[in-house]
C-alpha cells in the first residue's frame, strides 16, 4: 500500500466522521494526516517504527493506524464508521460542490440516502430552502450528480431517448443505402437501459470511422459487434448483418429471451424475411409492438387477435397530481393551470403536499382553506378549465391519512402516498399501506412502492393483495410517471385490469415542465397493455366528475 492509499483511508474516516457529527478535533487530526502522508518524501511501507513516528505530522497515533494498514490493509476505525454509513452517503462524496457538511445535512435533517434521492430532491426544489444551500448550490448539485451518473452502467430510458434517436437520423442521413433501426431494451421501452443498440448491415469499418473523431471515444469490434463508448454518453452497440438477414436479426435483438424463446417454440422464424412485419403476418398472427415483446403469454393473445389498443400519449385528458408554490412546485396555481390549458388539456388535479411533509411546504389546515379560495376564483376566471381540489397526503406510519375528516372532505380527490419510513418489513408495510387504501376519502393511491429506478428498491409490497384490496375499496392506482419512479411497475399493469382497477398515469409535476413526465408515464404503461379507457388521466371532464360522484359516495357510506 503506498503513501497515497494510506492518506485516502485518512481522508475518508476524516470526512465521515464529519458527516456523523463525531469530535471535531480527531476528524482534523486524520484530514492533516492524510496531507501529511501525501507528502513525505519517501513511503512508509519502508520506514522502522523510530523512522514512521518521527515524521513531521506523524505522531505515534497516526503511525500505528499506518502501522495497522500496512499489516492488515484494513483500518478498524474506518470499518466501524463504514458499517454505520449508507453506500448512497459514500457515493455523495464523489459529487463536485457536496462536502461532509452539506451532506450531513442532506442526510440528517431530509432523510436522504442515495444519489437517487438526491436528484429527486433537486428536481422538487427541495434543497433550496436548506441552510448554506440555495438555487444555483442546488442546481449545480443536479448537474454533478447527472455527470456522475453517465459515467456508471445504466441509464434511464427517458435519459437517453434524445440521443438514440439523433444517433439513428445522424446514421440514416449519412448512409442512405443503408439499413438501421434501434433495437433491445430501448426499443422496448424498458425503464432503464445499459446500451443503445442498433441493427445495421453497414460494414464494421464504416460503423467504427463514424465516431473517430469524437475525443477519447472507445470502439470495440468482436465478430458481428461494434461497441462505442462516448465519454459521458451512454454506450452504443451494433449488430451487423447482412441486407437479407437484417429482418430477422431484428427480430432476435429486439425481443427478450424470454418472448424468442417461445416464439421459436410455436411459430416459424423466417431466416431472410423482406420485412418484420412478414414475420407475424406468415405466422398468421398481429403484428406484435416492440414494447409487448416481453413474455410468452402475449402471443396467446396475439393468436387469439386480442392484443390491447394500448394508450397513446394523445389519449391523455388532463393532469392529475401536480404541486404548486403553495408546497414546493416552481409554478403557481394559475401558471400551471394555464399551461395545461394552453396544451388543450381539460382539467388540473392540483394536490399539494400535505402538513407531515414539511420538508416540501406541506399545507397546514388554514393554507388549504385559502388555497382552496384561490382555486374556487381561478375557476370562475379559466372556465370551462377547471382545477380540482386535491392534496397528496401523506400515509403516516400506522396507515391514516394526514388529516382529519372534516378536512379530508373539503378536497374533490385525495391522492395518498408515502414518503417516509420506508424501510419497513413486508407485513408492516402493507398493514400501512392497506389501511390509507380502505380509508374511505384515498381516491388514488400515489407511486405505490416509493421506488428510485436505480437507486431506490421501495418498500416491499404483496402486488396481488393490494390490487385486490384496491379493486374493493375502488382506488385507483398510481402510473406515476416520473422517469426516476414509474410506479406502478408495469409488470402488474395486467393483473390490475384483469382484477377492475382503474390506472392513473400521473406526472407528479412539480413545474410546467413537469408535464411531459405524461410521456414516459405512457411509453411504460404501453408495455402493460393499458388501454385509454382503463386510465383515469384519460377521462374527459364529464367522466372525470362522475368518478368523482362515486368516489364522494364513498365518503358517506
């Protein structure tokens, strides 16, 4: 181990016992060190013990947790800090602009744990109002953790779609003659993506001189693969072929194992067919989309000529679950009702964060009754737009609501979700979960696991019986359509229309911006068969208001 490993583990112990609140003194003390160690002039895996202690800055403290490292590799201190610190905290080390303090404070006073939820933080312009924070500290926080991120493994479907689709036109424009198409994961619209992955029957050669002039770009060839890595882009791989072949190697690339396997198991695999959709067709089937070519239970559909008319982005009516600055939106009500009129949109469900969340402005009782005025005179003033009262109250730990009946009844529509506490075993979280459900004012259930895609698990659900439980106390399940969240997952998109329940798909939008989240909430749901008529969001206002009249029905029952 050289001097620059030892003053790292120095550094680190320094840094999270800052974080941990631990003796000030003793952290500087091993922040000095580690300076100190970086900068002697010879290593001290060669220095005796009377050589190491008489150091300048190495007294006989410091030279025996040296000693320990280059004995065992290992620093016992180190170990217990680590042991009691989330990886996700370690991970916030790496960010430009976040030091030990900063990050306590992130840690301690929100809840924060993982990068994901840092981002998340970010993008609901929750750091703000923390203390030595601010909104350029925030902002160049998103765009650290962003640079971060383009540098690991996996990458949110919505991240890379830009770029896929102006690598494909840059690609056709340049070679005319040639075949490509997107294929796997991404044009399956699976939530997240390790590669963008093309098809093509242009030469290795030409594929690799495409991107040579990019700086410090890796190209990799082996047998029928060309794969690209772009610094700070996601990783780029190609399937080569032959012209004639090209169909039926799109074809393979494009579905998953599972949907190939029992694809080959049933239907013939045509090996030079003129077009992908000859290969359904001579199989007598629908032409199946990319995004349902998952599992083998579709083609029983297919062959029965029952696929879904799965939702389209235009199906979308309105806007359901959005904040505003009344809690910690960027926007205004009136600004984001405006803009949803101005997108042709019919209704905005405005739902605030309610009063435990605090560390999002959460409405206290007299708030909602003066946001409640402002909503009542935005409407005489936008008709026939109309803005719904709602709130996004928090699920408190033993399953109620966030407040008392009397209030729950002023709002039209009661999205309730949690937010804290999520480390809960199974059984506890669904006895939490399944009490807001069977509270007779939750109307929606709001992102159902509080998961982060690739940060964040949420916590652990029974799918089966809170579908069941939803489908008898007649709450609709949230499509919340974040690109980080996407929850419902939209594995369980079938068994909520096969048990009645009615799906939302929801941007959770926390400015005006927020509302293409819609988009990406419709590629998922695509891939679960979701239908317009199956998803409230798609209600026009007359249908919406007779949801309504049930769901008050429900109250008084």
């Amino acid at each position: 181990m050289n001097n620059y490993e030892i003053a790292d583990h120095f550094s680190l112990l320094s840094k999270l016992m800052d974080i941990h609140g631990e003796n000030s003194f003793k952290s500087k003390s091993y922040s000095v060190a580690a300076f100190n160690i970086e900068r002697l002039p010879a290593e001290v895996a060669g220095m005796d013990d009377a050589q190491l202690f008489s150091q300048k800055g190495i007294g006989e403290s410091t030279g025996k947790k040296i000693k320990e490292l280059l004995a065992t590799g290992r620093l016992k201190q180190l170990d217990e800090v680590l042991a009691i610190t989330p990886q996700g905290i370690l991970q916030m080390l790496e960010i430009k602009g976040l030091g030990p303090k900063k990050i306590a404070v992130i840690w301690k006073e929100m809840g924060l744990e993982s990068l994901g939820e840092l981002e998340y933080a970010c993008n609901e312009n929750r750091l703000v109002a923390l203390k030595g924070f601010g909104a350029k500290t925030q902002e160049s926080v998103l765009q650290n953790i962003i640079y971060f991120n383009q540098n690991l493994g996996f990458h949110l479907w919505a991240e890379v779609e830009a770029f896929a689709n102006s690598v494909l036109q840059q690609l056709r424009k340049n070679h005319s003659g040639s075949l490509f198409s997107l294929t796997g994961d991404f044009l399956r619209q699976n939530e997240t993506v390790e590669y963008i992955e093309f098809v093509t029957d242009l030469d290795k050669e030409v594929i690799a001189k495409e991107f040579h002039s990019f700086p410090e770009t890796v190209i990799k060839e082996e047998d029928n693969i060309v794969s690209v890595h772009i610094p700070n882009q996601p990783r780029i791989r190609f399937y080569i072929t032959d012209k004639d072949k090209f169909y039926n190697t799109l074809f393979k690339k494009t579905a998953s194992e599972t949907f190939l396997s029992a694809f080959t198991e049933r239907f013939t695999l045509p090996d030079a067919p003129p077009s992908e959709e000859h290969i359904f067709i001579s199989n007598n089937l629908p032409i199946i989309p990319p995004m349902l070519r998952e599992t083998g239970p579709i083609l029983d559909k297919a062959a029965k000529n029952d696929l879904p008319e799965f939702i389209k982005p235009g199906d979308i009516k309105a806007i359901i679950h959005s904040h505003s600055t009344w809690s910690d939106g960027v926007h205004t009500v009136e600004q984001m009702a405006k803009a949803a009129k101005d997108r042709g949109l019919e209704y905005l469900v405005l739902s605030d964060h309610s009063q435990t969340a605090f560390y999002a402005g959460g409405l206290k009782p007299e708030q909602v009754a003066a946001q409640h005025q402002e909503i009542d005179a935005l409407n005489d003033k936008l008709a026939p737009f109309k803005i719904f009262k709602s709130i996004e109250s928090d699920i408190l730990s033993d399953g109620s609501l966030d407040y008392n009946s009397q209030i729950l009844n002023t709002f039209d529509i009661v999205i309730a979700s949690v937010h804290s506490n999520l480390k809960m075993s199974q059984d506890k979280a669904m006895e939490r979960v399944l009490t807001a459900v069977r509270n007779p004012y939750t109307s929606i259930l709001g992102h159902p696991t509080g998961r982060l895609l690739l940060s964040r698990k949420g916590y652990p659900l029974d799918y089966e019986k809170l579908i069941n439980t939803c489908a008898e106390h007649n709450v609709v399940i949230e499509i919340n359509a974040h690109p980080r969240r996407l929850d419902l997952d939209w594995r369980w998109v079938a068994y909520a229309l096969e048990k009645g329940v009615l799906l939302s798909i929801d941007p959770d939008a926390h400015s005006i911006d927020g509302y293409k989240d819609t988009y990406y909430g419709v590629m998922v749901a695509q891939k679960g068969g979701l239908t317009a008529s199956h998803n409230l969001s798609s209600f026009t206002l007359a249908q919406f208001e007779a949801f309504l009249a049930v769901q008050h029905k429900k109250r008084r029952s």
